[in-house]
C-alpha cells in the first residue's frame, strides 16, 4: 500500500508539472540556492506589504505647482537603463548585500518617464545633438551644438548666420535674472556641457587649433573662446571641470601644456573680465584649492575650476581632484546665494567614456558616484522650490543578459551555465566595442583565463560581439527621474527636447515660447512671476468669488 501511494503522488507530480514555458537549455535545474534567498522574501506576504507600503506613497504624493525657484538639471552620460541597473546592483554588492534590491538616490524620485534621443539626422545619437536637444529645447543634427538643423555640420557660414542658433535654458535664467553654473567631470569644453553656452557646427572645436583656418578668418570662434569670452557663458557664477589646455597657449611649461595657437591666455581674460566687473573671483586647479574656497568665510561672486588638462580622472583613478558630489555641494553653496533662484547643469561625464572603452567596472563606479552627487543636491536643496531632473543624454550597447543567480557578481561570470560551447561568459557584454569575443584560434575567449578579468582591473575591457577601437552608443530610449515644482510634467514618453521647456514652465522663464507663467494657485493667494493676465482668467476668478458668496449666503 505504501509503495503504491509513493508511486501515485509521483504520478500527480508528473501530471501537475507545468509545462507551459520550456526551461532554457544549458541553465541548471536549480538556478539558485536557497541560501541565497533572504528567509523573508519566499513568503508571499512580504511582497504583498512592499506592494501596499509603495501604493501608500504613490497614493500620499501630490502635484507640487509651485514656481521653482531653483532647478538643477543633472546628465549621466551614456547612463542606459542598463547602465542604471547594473549600477545599482554594483553598489548593493558594495555595501555586502545582493544588489538586486538596491536604489540609486534618482530611482527613489516620484516621478519618472523615457526620452527619445534621435538627431534629427541619425538614429543614434552623439553627445551633441543630444545637449542641443534637453538645453536648448530643438532637435538638430549629429556633432551640432547649439544650432538648429538647418546647418551643415563643420560649416563656419551656417554658424555664424544668427537665425540658425538655438539658445540655452542656461541663456533663458540669465535673461530673467537667476544665477547659472555648470559642473562635469569631462573637458568643460566637450559637447554636453557645451550645450550651456556655445553655438558651433562642430562639436570638435574645442580650441582654434581645431578650427580650420578658412574659418577663423570668416570670424568662427571656438568653444572655449566663446565660454569666456561671449555670452552667455562670461556670466556663469560657476564652471567646473576638465580641460585646461583648451585655454591655454602651446607655449605654456611642459607640465601644463596649452592647446592654443593663438597665443592667447583665456584664464588671463577670464581674469580681466570679472576685474572689469569689480566682482571677486577665484580660478582653482585641484581640490585643496577649491576646498580652501568652501570653506572660506566670503566666497568669490565667480568661481572657476579646471582640474585637469584634460578630462578630470576616473574616480578610482583620482589624485587631488574634487569628487563630483564636492563639485556639486560647492556650486549649489555658491548660487543659493542668489535671492532670484538658479540654475545649475551637473554632467556625470565619465560613464560614457567608460563604456566607450567597454571599461564596465568604472563605468559602474562613475554611476554609483553620480548618484552621490544627485544626493547631496536632494540634501541642500529644498523640494517645495528646487526642481532635480536626472536623465541620460543617450544610451550604449552594454547588456545584462545569462540567467545569473540572485546575488551573483554582477561584474563576475553567469554562475549557472556556459555557452554551448563550454566556456563561461559574463553577465555583462557589449553588442559593439574593444575586446574580441573571438581567439586567434576561432574559438570564444575564456575571460576566466585573463588575469586582468580575475583581478577586476578597471581597465579591463569586457567582451562584445563586433569588434571596434570604440564601443558605440545606444538609441533606445533613456529615463528621466524628476522631484520637485511641476515634476509630474515629466511622465510618460516624450521627445528629449521636451525637458528644458518642462523645466522653464517650472521656472517661470516667461517668454511665449515657454508657455509664459499665468495665474496659478500658490498656497493661500496667487502668484506670478513676468504673469500674463487675461481678461478671461480674470472674469472667471470674478465669477468663482461671486459664486462662493451667494453658495454662503444660502448655507447660513
């Protein structure tokens, strides 16, 4: 009897089975070991009270409408959505947990939505046309910045033809009287940060010893020129970052070499411009300086920081320079100052260039250090009158793909199964970029065998299927995390140069095109700021009165 009910359950067993989804081949049985799973979570009622303690949240959220005083536009370059998650498990793991589980500070925002990051003329984006599109507001070409698509990329005429050019919101706050400041890990001169300030058909054109000739003499100036010596880019209270030599002449000492064939020192005029402004100002090279600046008892009206002749480090790399997060505490002490409000950009450059190079790990890091930054901004910041958007310009070609166990090392190989061929692969891969999937002998490197692999060297490249001396980019689309005044404009799907106009309306900026600031309910009254009044709003808040006194009149 008691072998013919051991047989019938087996039996039950082999009839329930679900047989809906195949298993995948070549993945284990048992993917992961119960070890790994927190006791907590194998019970329902834990994700059933996770579900009900976020709906609380959702359900407690309000539209915050009222003018931002501030805003802050932070970029993580190149910062996919994979990117995000691979990041945030990354620094679970750092902290000794699994890492699935972990939250970056932007994912914790309200509210969230996806970009589209297209040029006008490819499909995939660069860093160029993508600046153009969430700083000035117009889609445009690839390698453009700051011009509308009716240019032709490197033409000095189609530059300098003043119709074509397409302002900043960074242009817009200073025509309405806040203070403005940029921040990037990268050259200050490189495309993204570029979009604050410049105008040019070639997003090269970082000194006049990139610019042709032919065009210098027609009067097209570069990008580090226009920075400080044009508007709007003379008025910043604060720029930070890379790329001293985009100043500098080439006949500077050997240990400072500058770029410039003109033999101009734009420092020195940097320098002349804020004395002929009779403003206090400080230049700073590393950050023992700048903290010197922090934590002075006055701070200079205008602060300018190069921290490295070219792009500033990695930070795992790092000597004597501010973190991106330090850049960020002293920029926003720095413009809170301003009775009128600011705006302030905030690139986390290197993660791009990480990719670029297949460097996952320090791609990683410079994610996990962006968030730091978007933190410290959440710290100073107040979000009844400071607007935070965090978003990507663009995406890569990094991928998070295997069938890992829960907890497995993000940075490590798939712990459950091999390719068909028998050799490991590792969770993270590139469709496109440096390192050869494939050996001199035909058959899929072993990553297990390189010792650059094993010793998780940040320099080493991980596999991707097309080999390249560039990874590329991405063109899916990328998130935008928002907090703050008007935040919940920031939903759905939505075009990239959708964003600064979403943040100029928060702003109240004022002009037509951005959808001039008119009567909105602010707490105990109305207010308004550069308002338009319309005689139908007006006789609609005169009937609403008329109303509220006769629906009294009838109660009492």
């Amino acid at each position: 009897m008691f072998r013919a009910g051991v047989l019938f359950l087996f039996a039950c067993a082999y009839c329930y089975e679900d047989t809906s989804t195949p298993k995948p081949k070549h993945v284990l049985d048992t993917i992961m070991s119960p070890a790994y799973i927190p006791t907590e979570e194998k019970h329902s009622s834990y994700w059933k009270n996770s579900a009900k303690e976020h709906l609380k949240l959702k359900l407690a959220e309000h539209h915050n409408k009222n003018k931002a005083k501030n805003a802050i536009l932070f970029i993580g370059d190149g910062m996919s959505l994979a990117t995000v998650m691979a990041a945030r498990t990354y620094a679970g793991q750092l902290e000794r947990g699994l890492g699935e589980e972990n939250v970056l500070e932007f994912e914790k925002f309200p509210i969230s939505g996806l970009a589209r990051t297209y040029c006008l003329d490819a499909q995939v984006p660069d860093s160029a046309c993508t600046a153009t599109s969430y700083l000035s507001g117009v889609k445009t070409k690839y390698g453009v910045i700051g011009l509308d698509g009716n240019v032709t990329r490197g033409s000095c005429t189609s530059q300098l033809h003043k119709a074509n050019w397409a302002p900043s919101i960074g242009q817009w706050a200073l025509d309405r009287g806040f203070d403005v400041g940029l921040v990037t890990t990268t050259r200050v001169t490189h495309a993204s940060p570029a979009g604050m300030y410049a105008h040019t058909s070639e997003r090269n054109w970082e000194s006049d010893a990139d610019v042709p000739e032919e065009c210098l003499s027609m009067g097209c100036h570069d990008i580090a020129y226009q920075l400080i010596a044009n508007d709007p880019g003379r008025q910043f209270k604060v720029i930070m970052g890379g790329g001293r030599r985009e100043f500098l002449p080439n006949t500077t000492t050997p240990d400072n070499i500058g770029k410039r064939l003109d033999n101009t020192d734009l420092l020195d005029l940097w320098h002349e411009d804020k004395v002929g402004k009779k403003a206090t100002h400080q230049y700073v090279t590393d950050r023992n300086e700048l903290m010197k600046v922090f934590n002075s008892d006055e701070l200079p009206e205008y602060l300018l920081g190069l921290f490295n002749n070219d792009h500033m480090a990695y930070h795992l790399k790092a000597e004597n320079e501010p973190t991106l997060e330090e850049m960020v505490e002293v920029a926003i002490k720095m413009l809170s100052r301003s009775s009128n409000g600011y705006f302030l950009f905030v690139e986390g450059g290197r993660i791009d260039h990480a990719h670029h190079d297949s460097y996952a790990y320090l791609a990683l890091d410079e994610t996990v250090e962006y968030s730091k930054a978007v933190k410290k901004a959440q710290l100073l910041t107040n979000q009844e009158d400071t607007l935070i958007v965090v978003t990507a310009d663009h995406a890569h070609t990094m991928t998070v793909a295997g069938y890992p166990s829960r907890g497995n090392d993000i940075l490590g190989i798939v712990d459950t199964t091999t390719g068909m061929d028998g050799i490991p692969y590792t969770t993270i891969s590139y469709a496109n970029g440096k390192a050869l999937s494939i050996s001199p002998e035909g058959k899929r490197v072993d990553v297990t065998l390189n010792q650059q692999f094993t010793s998780r060297a940040h320099d080493y490249s991980y596999p991707s299927l097309v080999p390249l001396d560039s990874e590329t980019h991405g063109g899916e689309d990328v998130a935008v995390y928002s907090s703050g005044p008007w935040s919940h404009l920031f939903t759905s799907s939505f075009e990239q140069s959708a964003i600064p106009h979403f943040m100029a309306y928060a702003m109240c900026l004022g002009d037509d095109h951005h959808f001039n600031c008119r009567v909105r309910n602010h707490h105990n009254g109305f207010w308004s700021s550069n308002a338009v009044y319309h005689r139908p709003q007006i006789f609609s808040i005169v009937l609403m009165s008329i109303s509220a006194v006769i629906v009294s009149i009838r109660l009492f």
